[in-house]
C-alpha cells in the first residue's frame, strides 16, 4: 500500500487522516470499531493515518494498547478513560476537549468558543443535533478544518484556504496544551498516544496551504 511522506502528501491525504482521528475524540469506541483497530495498520480503521510515514510509529503505539486488552474488556476499559478524560469525570485528572479551557481563564464558553460560532456561522454550518457540544470542542474545529481543506484543494476558493490557515493556527495554539494533559491523565495508554499522533498530524507541512500557518 503506498505511504506517503509530508512532501508528498496532498490535501485530501490529510483531510481524510483529520476525519479519522477526529472520529476517536468524539465518542467511545464501541466493539466493531475496536475490531479495526486491532487490523494491521495498514488495512484496518487507522489506515488513513497509518498511510502518513511520520504518524505511523505513534498509530502502531495506539494499535499495540488496543491489542494488548482483553477483548472482553477493551471497550469497558477504554470508555471508562474516554469518560475520565473528556466528559469530565475524571475531575482534574481530565483532558477537557475544548479550545476555551486552554486558553484565558481556562472557563469553558469562553472567547474561543464565541469565535467559533462565528465562524460556523460564516461557513454556513451549525453543531450536529447528535454533537450538543461547544463551538470550540476539538472535534468541530477538526470537522471544520477537513471541509475546509476539502473545498480548498477543489476548488481554489480564497477564502477556503484563510480557514484553512486560522484553524491550523488555533489548533496548533491549544492542542499542545490537550495532548499534554492526555498523557498525563490517560489511564489507557491508548488516547495518550493518539493525542501524539494529532499533534503531530497538525504540524505536518500540506503543500500549497499548511505552509502558510
């Protein structure tokens, strides 16, 4: 299966691996999902990203935890983290999803999120029904930047491309700050290592776009 290196990854490459990893932080794996995971690589739910040479090592790390459990136990174990880390019960020892917790006060619904809903509002797009969540949440802004990216490889369109470099550059403001709290808190080992691999994703040169950020 071909690989790719950051020189030679187009957009779609990366708007696709940006929906995968997206997919991760939204909600609790659930059995079928875990199954993927434990594939090769190269075949299974990962791929997109495995496909990309400089994330591999970290989506082989997070492949390995998956493999590693039980089966009979993985997605219990794996939601009890999924819940202490982004759905707050973990108290402190929690990695909250959101831009708005990472920046100013640390207050959810903050400044962050209010730029957000603007610009969803500019886009044309609102948060899903099923997704009641804030503006600023990881996986909206990470939505957000796939689309974009999407629209800017087919079409040109200016304004594609400056959403583009502003959510790399909130992104690339806060993630850091997220992947560090996942590796601290992360019972699971197995978000730990997908937060490295997003941050890294994030910081990948995209030809023509990214470099702009």
């Amino acid at each position: 299966m071909t690989t790719l290196t950051s020189a030679s990854l187009p957009v779609t490459a990366f708007a696709e691996a940006i929906n995968t990893i997206a997919a991760l932080f939204g909600a609790p794996l659930e059995q079928a999902v875990l199954a993927e995971i434990r594939l090769p690589v190269m075949a299974g739910a990962l791929a997109p990203l495995a496909r990309i040479d400089a994330l591999r090592p970290g989506v082989e790390t997070a492949a390995a935890v998956v493999r590693d459990l039980d089966p009979a136990q993985a997605e219990s174990l794996l939601n009890v983290a999924f819940c202490r880390l982004f759905l707050g019960s973990g108290g402190p020892m929690s990695a909250p999803p959101y831009e708005s917790a990472y920046q100013g006060s640390g207050r959810l619904y903050q400044e962050p999120a209010g730029e957000m809903a603007l610009l969803l509002q500019r886009r044309g797009r609102r948060t899903a029904e099923d997704f009641p969540e804030a503006p600023d949440h990881l996986v909206i802004e990470l939505a957000l930047l796939s689309e974009a990216l999407e629209f800017a490889a087919s079409s040109g369109n200016v304004d594609d491309g400056e959403t583009v470099t502003m959510l790399l550059t909130r992104l690339r403001g806060w993630v850091p700050d997220f992947v560090a709290a996942c590796q601290t808190h992360d019972s699971s080992g197995f978000y730990a290592a997908v937060a490295g691999v997003l941050d890294l994703l994030l910081n990948l040169p995209i030809p023509g776009i990214a470099s702009a950020a």
